[in-house]
C-alpha cells in the first residue's frame, strides 16, 4: 500500500503548515525553538510547516506551546481523514480505530513494521519521479500510522511474512539489515506476533496478494485485499471470513516465532558479511 496523501488532502495540510507558521511566528519563535519545545528536529519541523504529514501528538504539543486553547487539535480532527486518497480513506479510518490487525506480507514488511529508511528506499524505487521533498512526505505520512503501536492503549499486531520478504534486499544490504534488526524484539510480545512463511513449504492459501484484517472496537471484522494498482477494502462478513481462513492456513505453516528469529538472525549475518 503506497498510501500517499491524496490532493486536497495535500492542500489541507499544506493550510495546516501555514497557521502552525503564522503562530509560532506571531509568538516570535524560531523553527529550532519550536523544534526543540515539542521535540522534534528542526529539518521535521521545517518540513510540518511546509505540508509535510505530521505525527498525531503534534496538535496537542502545539496547543500547549503556543497556547492556543485546543485549537490545533480542533484543526487536526477537521482535517486528518482528509490526507488520504478516497480509495484507502475508509480503510484508514477502520485501521485507526481497529483492536487487532493481521497481515500477510508477500513483498516486502508490513508499513506498520518499516523503519524509515526502508520506507524511503522503497517510495524511491516505486516513485522514481518523485522529487526529495515528496518523498520525505510519503515517508512522515508511513511513519504517523506507527504512532498508535506506541500508545498506551495500542492494537495487537500479528504478521506472517514470506521469506522472500526479509530476503529482499530493499534499499541494499545496510537498510535491510537495519530493517530485519528492528523486527527481531516484536517476534513475540503481548501486543505482537511476526512469523515467516518459508518458501520451502511451497504455495498456501494466501499465495498472491497481500492481505490485513482488521478486528473492530465493536467486534465487527474487515479486510484489505491489496492490487496492482489499489486494493480492496471488504465488509461482507462472508466475504471477511473466507480472508479470515486464508490467513490462518499459512499463519499455521509458518515457522514458530523461535524459529523465525533463527531465519532472520541468519539472514541478517548474511546481509553484514
């Protein structure tokens, strides 16, 4: 899912940038003083005030910098669902809300698990005319969706990854090792499970197309079956539920969590030697 921001999204954030500029500087601050008051670098910064996706935190720290009572966060509320193209904007309202997601990668890691640089490395190959400055937006817009992992209420996360994906070597040896590192303490925790899929046990029921299923607040289920182009977002509970078992067919041929640390361990030896 490339999930880009969608035009007038683009705009309403670009609007966002302006008054978040327009304050700081009726307050007479610099960008570093803002920066450093709400803890971010001053080239993140610079960016945000340019129409950059920011991180969901931000209006609230922006609010209580500058002192504006709330209405930052009030703008945000407006505008949020707003960056996404129509096509992924219902999926992304369902995954921001959703108590459990699952995902069956067979390219590349899951946008919920990518660090930075990978996420880069990846926008940079399926967009080669994107300028520095788009894609630096696409990677702030992939890394505000991780956010939630990092609250105090977050979703449990489980994964099955085909092992073509942490052999992939998206972004060179380096970025990948750095990648498959930042996998390793999220094999098996209270909140996630990650496992892979070998490409010696051959096909499986989710063979083809990459897959999320989301468990809602109300109990309610979805999925997103990923295209070429775009992808699907499915309701029907039918429908929903034969995903369902796809997904739990290969999650129960994939390796243990134990043994998938060993496979990745192994391949990121590989990838620094």
């Amino acid at each position: 899912m490339r999930f880009e921001a969608a035009p007038d999204g683009a705009k309403r954030l670009h609007r966002f940038g302006l008054a978040i500029r327009a304050q700081r500087e009726r307050k007479g601050l610099t960008l570093a003083d803002m920066a450093a008051a709400c803890g971010y670098s001053t080239s993140a910064w610079s960016r945000y005030e340019n129409g950059s996706p920011i991180p969901p935190e931000l209006p609230a720290k922006l609010d209580e910098v500058m002192g504006t009572q709330g209405m930052f966060a009030v703008l945000w509320d407006v505008i949020k669902d707003e960056m996404w193209p129509d096509r992924y904007r219902d999926y992304m309202r369902l995954e921001d809300g959703a108590r459990e997601i699952g995902e069956y990668a067979p390219y590349v890691i899951p946008g919920l698990l990518q660090t930075p640089a990978y996420a880069r490395a990846l926008f940079e190959a399926v967009n080669p005319d994107a300028t520095p400055e788009a894609i630096e937006s696409m990677v702030d817009l992939r890394m505000s969706r991780q956010i939630r992992l990092r609250s105090a209420d977050p979703p449990y996360v489980s994964a099955v990854l085909d092992e073509a994906v942490i052999r992939r070597a998206v972004g060179g040896p380096a970025v990948l090792c750095e990648q498959l590192e930042a996998l390793l303490p999220l094999l098996d925790t209270s909140r996630t499970l990650l496992r892979v899929a070998p490409l010696a046990r051959g096909a499986h029921a989710a063979l083809g197309a990459p897959l999320i299923l989301l468990g809602l607040a109300d109990g309610g289920q979805a999925a997103y079956q990923e295209g070429l182009v775009n992808g699907q977002l499915v309701e029907d509970p039918d429908a929903v539920r034969a995903r369902r078992r796809s997904y739990d067919r290969v999650s129960a041929d994939a390796l243990t969590p134990g043994e998938s640390a060993a496979l990745i361990t192994a391949v990121i030896k590989e990838c620094k030697s």
